[in-house]
C-alpha cells in the first residue's frame, strides 16, 4: 500500500509538473516552431538595443537573449505572424524567452495580452 501511495504521489507532481511547464519551450499544435514565453516593450524610447540600433518601440525587431543578432524569427499568435529580426537581449525575467517590440506586438494582436505565449520559429 505505501509503495502504491508513493508511486501515486509521484505520478501527481510528474502530470502537474508538465501542466506547469507545457508549452513553454514545447512545440504545440500548429505551431513549426516552440511556444514560448513572451511580453512586448517600448516605453525604453531613446535608448539604443544591444546590438547598436536606435530604438523607440516602432521598430520591428525582438529580443532573445542568445540567438545571435539579425536571425530571423517568425513570430505568431493566434494566428497572425510577423517575421522579425534579433536586434536586442533579453526578456531578463524567468519563463520568457523572446520580448516583442511595441510595433510587432501591435501587428500580431499582442498589445492587450501583454504577456503570453507566442510561437516562435527561427528561420
């Protein structure tokens, strides 16, 4: 009976383990890519990206922290996609691998979600 209880436990942290983390980083349906976690910004007008661009949220570019600068990304939700480059890092904060600019958030009907899971295809 314990051996049933503690195989029965750890079934439970396994399945709400994967509900937690799916689809973060996993390839859905539909999706050639992998969802990820994403948010948009572009309050930061004036500053330049980390690749050296000017950037005032009108741009169309994102923010990845190790796909290297001028990779393009296609980037869909609910679908409608924009095809981007790479000119920034970041998003710095845990469970977001790609931060949109203002201008691609707009475009794809992302602005209201603000944070959300997109898909991402590197092309």
């Amino acid at each position: 009976m314990k051996l049933f209880l503690g195989l029965s436990a750890v079934a439970l942290v396994i399945a709400v383990g994967l509900v937690l983390v799916w689809p973060f980083g996993a390839q859905a349906a539909g999706c050639p890519g992998r969802m990820v976690g994403a948010s948009w910004y572009g309050a930061e007008s004036g500053n330049r990206t980390a690749s050296g661009h000017y950037f005032d949220g009108t741009q169309l570019l994102v923010a990845h922290k190790t796909l290297p600068f001028g990779t393009k990304v296609r980037i869909t939700y609910r679908g409608k996609s924009i095809v981007v480059p790479v000119l920034d890092r970041g998003p710095f904060i845990a469970g977001r691998e790609v931060d949109l600019s203002r201008a691609v958030a707009k475009r794809i009907g992302f602005l209201a979600a603000g944070v959300g899971k997109v898909c991402m295809e590197v092309l």
